[in-house]
C-alpha cells in the first residue's frame, strides 16, 4: 500500500491499488469543501476531503455514523433506488464514489478509511514500510524461484542466482494493462506457491526415501506418515504439526499471490526505469549462462522453476506410460505354468523361513558408525550358529525401495518384478504373478504362514502371497507397550511364532513355509527393546519398564548422529533376537533366509548410499547350502563388501532355479 497525502503526489509514486483514480473520478472537479454521499451497505456517508477526488467511500468512525443500522444490508429493496437521502441526486456525488462503494464490504472499507489517514499522518513510517514490503516481496519470489530441489544443496549460495523466470515474468507484466496484469500475477504466485510445496515435497522425499516425490502416486503416503508421526511423537504433537503444516502452505499461497501482484504494480508504476532493468538483468542471464558462470557451485544464471515444471510433467507422463507397460511385464512369468511337482523339490520336506528385517541396509555393516557394533554381532552370532550346528552364505540384493515402503521390497523379492512404486505394487496384488511364498503353496507339499506384527488392519495381499494363515498384531496376544511405531519387540513375536505356529506340525503330514516381517529396526529407533530371557516373555507386559527407560523418540529424531547409532543398536537387536530363535529352536530341517527390505533414511545411510542389502542362507543340512555354492557368496552372517550384488527382482528366479525349479513360462 503506497502512501496517500491530501496533497495529491504525481501517479508514478502512488499506490495503483490504492490510489490511481478511475476516468470518472480524473474528470469530477474538485470541490472546496468536504462532501457526503449516500452509500448502500448501512452506511450512508462516506466523507471526500476537501482536494481529494479519488477519496474513500468507506464508512466512518462509529462516532461519525448518521445511517440508521435497522436497514438491511442486501441491496434487494426496489426501494434503494431512490434513497431516502436523495444520494442519487445529491450534488457532486459521483457514479466512480457510489459504485466504489458498492464494492467494497464494510469491514474493508474501514480499513481502507484507516490506512489512509495512517499514511497521511505518517508519510515517512509509510514510505519505509512500502519499500520494505515490496522488498520482502521480491525477496520471497525470488526464493522461490531458485530453491534447490535437495537438502544437500540447501545452502546461502544456492538464493545468489539470477531467475530467468524472473526476467521473462517482468516482461509479461510490463506488457498487460492493470486488470489482466493484476489477474496474472496472482496466478503466477498461485502456480509458483504449487511448485515450491511440489519442490519441497522432493526434498523430503529425497531425504527419506531416496526419490522424488509422485504426483500421481504418492498422496496415500501421507496417512502413513501421519501415522508413523503418532506413533513416535502422540497425537497431540501429531496435530498440532499436521494443523500447523496446512497453515503454513496456505499462507505461502496467499503470501505469494500477494507478492507477485504487488511487484506487478510496482513495474507498472515505473515503468521506464522496469523496462530497463528487465532488459539488463535479460543480458546479464544471457551473458551468465553462455559463459557458465557459478557461486559456489551453482550455475549464476538460473532456470530451476521452469526446469522442475519440465521435470514434473515428465515423471507424470513417465507414470502413466509405466503402468500400461508394467502390466505387460507382469504378465510373463518363467515359472508361471510350473507343475506344482517341479517347484522346489530340492526343498521338500524343509522347515522354510522367509524374514524381513525392516531397514537392513549395507550402510549397518559398512557405515563407521554403525558397523563396529553390526559386524561385532554379526560374528558373533555366526559363531554361535556354528556352534548349534548352522551355516551361513550371504550376499547383497539391490533393493528396489529406499527409506520406506517396505512392502516395495517384500514384493519385489517375491515375485521377482522390479515393484518400485505403489502403482507396480497394486498391479503386481491384483495380478495372478507367482510369488515366491505361493510357490510352495503350490508344490501341495507345505503349509504356508505368516507373522506380520506390523500388520494392524485389514491385509488382502494374503491371497496374492499364497498365505493359508496370516498372524496380525492384534493376534499374537502382546499386551506391553508399544516401540515407538512397532507394535512389540521382534523377541516376543518370535517366541510367539514358536508357540503358535513353529511349535506344531501340520496335521497332514505336510511341511510348512513361513513368511516373517520383523518390526523392531523401524524408525526412529527409539526406544529399542532389549533381549530377556526366553522363558520370561509371558505376555510381553514385562516389556514395559525397558520402554519407559529407553529414549524418546524426539531427541533421536532431532539428532543425527544419534540417529545412526541408534539404528545400528537396533539392527544388533534384530539380529540377536532371529539368529539366537534359530539357535534355540531351529532343527535339522530348518532353512531360514533372511534379508533387509531397504536401507535406512538417507540422513542415517547418507545422500549418496547404494539402495544394497543384506540377505544371507542359513541351514544345518550341508545340501542346502551346496545348491548355491555358484552364487559366489560370503561364507558366514556378514557379506564381504565385494560380495556378488543382484538386483533384488532377480532372487525368486535364482532361488527356484538352484533347488530345482523347472521354469514353464505364462505369457498373457
């Protein structure tokens, strides 16, 4: 808002929005005396000081008031056309003053009313405060145009840079008359504000999983996230972020459409000094980006808005093309049409066991923070394995997941399909694709199972997993404390594995294939349960003192370094609780195979850490292990750095081929 005086300045210095007259208040003479006119929201008088042709119809202090309040607002009565107090016929009351006045509701017209006589009172306070609010202004716009797209990159130099957006969104101002300039600047901050939350979104996704963010397919992520906030921080803390965070981006819209109309206004006001400054600040880009010049590290000449609307349309039209060529993809199977007899008969008769460790990622065992504590136990538990007569070969398994989205990397092992977003998973669930557990459903020969303590709603992809029975989190009879967002420590839901499942063989005779999602390596690794004895786990209440003394969830989060080491503590928990249930109740015929699903978040991994993990072979018959001595694996728990690496869409097909597998491809 630009300061207005009684003494009228030249057009150049004012305020357009504020104080450029319309033609029918540039033609009305000035009168020598201060004039009242009739206006038609319940306030009849709105006061024009005397030299003053553009002023405010707004209505006056509560003490000036003369309007009756009994009249209705709405300006419906037929009657308002010829007002009681001879408006209309008034002289020296214009058309411009009552239209004006028809437009503007009472509260906005006070204000206007208030502004005024402010900026007349104190011209010099309202001449700061209007340079300071158009420099804020271009400083937010210019923010937004050039904020890098990475936390890595999220440094003072990065908001040193030129906006060729800038340039050419200048140009197109200076060009339009007011209404149109006014309409697309609003627009253009509307649009910028979409593009710095999308940009934002990018940067978190990023930090977390390792991608960019979706469009198209991420949206439902966000419930998860909202629950994976309540149940590290409460739900208290939980809204008040959740509500806080809408406010925020709402007032970047509004702040933003703000900012761009009021440079808008502020290049049409001046607008020879605008056209040369737009122009020089053209060459200086030019001659920028033609010679490469950087401040540290990053390109002078800047185009990143416009670049990351191009980077947007393109990952939209990339997700759309991807599901219809995925869905072909999916539909080729090498081991689709496999009689059930040739699936896994050098298995047969095995106690199988499939486990995820959520979060095992080669960063827990080559991360100089994390490692030592890692390899210590990895080991350690090998030896003790080897001592109770089993034996490992491991490897690593590019997975096709980072972060988050465990089910990514559940999926993508078990059907042997690169599942690397939520689309893939949908069509890999609704698809009739073998998965590597409905493998052994298939032979006839097993039971299959499953434990998901993480499971706390309704679960469909039983079906597609080939699971006869599916163990959630409400039914393996845990009354303790909650971990932070799992549900109860992996120890206790071994044991219970054991006791309801492991523990009984199948009343048909048949053998029996389980599937295992452990819980207790989840972010934020706080507070992290500690092992007890076996016989002590009851029903799990015991827990409930190592969780009020473990740490809270906050200051891990807050905290990198803690952050790490915290994790790694809880890959050693994991790891001790599986190898050690194996120890004590795993027998001759007990084959276990167990990996991580993806890498921890990269503020724990890192920016630049390989999506690679752990995946190993455990058994006590010497054949198991024979099958894949080809594999070129590392003998023991901890794969060796150059171990051999496969994607983790290629494990169902080498594993099914190794013991014995006869591919009969399914073509749809």
């Amino acid at each position: 808002m630009s300061q207005d005086t009684s003494t009228r300045q030249p057009a150049a210095e004012e305020s357009e929005e504020d104080t450029a007259p319309t033609p029918e208040e540039a033609t009305a003479p000035a009168t020598a005396e201060a004039t009242t006119a009739s206006v038609p929201d319940g306030d009849t008088t709105a006061t024009v000081p005397e030299g003053d042709t553009t002023a405010s119809a707004s209505a006056p202090e509560p003490d000036e008031a003369t309007a009756s309040t009994a009249e209705p607002e709405e300006d419906t009565a037929p009657a308002r056309k010829g007002a009681a107090t001879g408006a209309a016929s008034a002289p020296g009351k214009t058309p411009a003053l009552l239209s004006r006045a028809r437009s503007f509701p009472r509260p906005w017209a006070r204000w206007s009313a208030w502004n005024r006589r402010w900026r007349e009172r104190h011209p010099d306070a309202a001449r700061v405060l209007s340079v300071t609010l158009t420099v804020l202004a271009a400083a937010l716009v210019v923010a937004a145009l050039v904020m890098p797209d990475s936390v890595a990159r999220l440094e003072p130099a990065a908001f040193v840079r030129i906006p060729a957006e800038a340039v050419v969104g200048a140009a197109v101002l200076l060009a339009l008359p007011r209404r149109p300039r006014t309409a697309v600047a609003a627009l253009s901050g509307v649009l910028l504000a979409a593009m710095t939350v999308l940009n934002a979104l990018d940067m978190g996704f990023g930090q977390y999983l390792g991608r960019r963010f979706d469009v198209i397919l991420d949206w439902s992520l966000f419930g998860d996230a909202e629950s994976y906030l309540e149940d590290s921080l409460g739900r208290t803390t939980t809204l008040a972020a959740v509500a806080g965070l809408v406010v925020l981006v709402l007032l970047l819209f509004v702040l933003l459409a703000l900012s761009v109309v009021r440079l808008g206004n502020v290049l049409a006001r001046h607008p020879g000094t605008a056209t040369r400054g737009t122009l020089i600040a053209g060459v200086v880009w030019i001659t920028c980006s033609s010679l490469g010049l950087q401040v540290a590290g990053a390109p002078l000449a800047s185009d990143r808005t416009a670049t990351a609307v191009q980077s947007q349309a393109h990952r939209i039209q990339q997700t759309l093309r991807d599901e219809a060529e995925f869905r072909k993809v999916a539909r080729v199977d090498a081991f689709g049409n496999t009689p059930g007899d040739q699936l896994v008969p050098g298995l047969r008769g095995k106690d199988m066991i499939f486990t995820f460790i959520e979060s095992y990622g080669r960063s827990a065992i080559e991360d100089p923070i994390m490692a030592p504590g890692v390899d210590s136990t990895l080991d350690a538990r090998t030896k003790a394995l080897a001592k109770a007569g089993f034996h490992a070969k491991s490897g690593w398994l590019t997975s096709a997941t980072y972060g988050g989205s465990s089910w990514l990397g559940h999926s993508t092992t078990m059907s042997g399909l690169w599942v690397s977003n939520q689309q893939r998973y949908r069509t890999v669930m609704a698809s009739d694709h073998m998965s590597l557990t409905d493998a052994f459903k298939r032979t006839g020969a097993f039971d299959t199972v499953g434990v998901m303590p993480g499971v706390q709603k309704g679960w469909p992809e039983q079906k597609w997993y080939g699971l006869d029975k599916v163990y959630n989190a409400f039914q393996l009879g845990y009354r303790g404390p909650k971990f932070s967002w799992s549900t109860m420590p992996d120890q206790y839901a071994l044991q219970q594995y054991q006791e309801r499942v492991h523990s009984k063989r199948p009343a048909d005779g048949k053998s029996r294939m389980s599937l295992l999602i452990l819980t207790s390596s989840h972010q934020p690794w706080a507070p992290i349960p500690k092992m007890v004895g076996w016989d002590q786990l009851g029903d799990g209440s015991g827990f409930k003192g190592i969780e009020e003394a473990g740490n809270d969830p906050a200051d891990v989060i807050a905290d990198t370094t803690r952050s790490r080491e915290e994790y790694g503590k809880s890959i050693q928990y994991s790891v001790t609780a599986l190898t050690e249930w194996l120890e004590r109740y795993g027998t001759d015929d007990t084959v276990l195979v167990f990996l991580g699903d993806h890498q921890p978040i990269a503020r724990v991994s890192g920016n630049h850490a390989s999506r690679d993990v752990p995946v190993a072979v455990v058994a006590k018959d010497p054949k198991v292990l024979d099958k894949i001595t080809d594999w070129g694996w590392t003998d023991g728990l901890r794969p060796a750095h150059d171990a051999p690496v496969w994607k983790m869409s290629a494990f169902r097909d080498r594993f099914l081929t190794a013991y014995g597998s006869t591919p009969h491809p399914k073509r749809n």
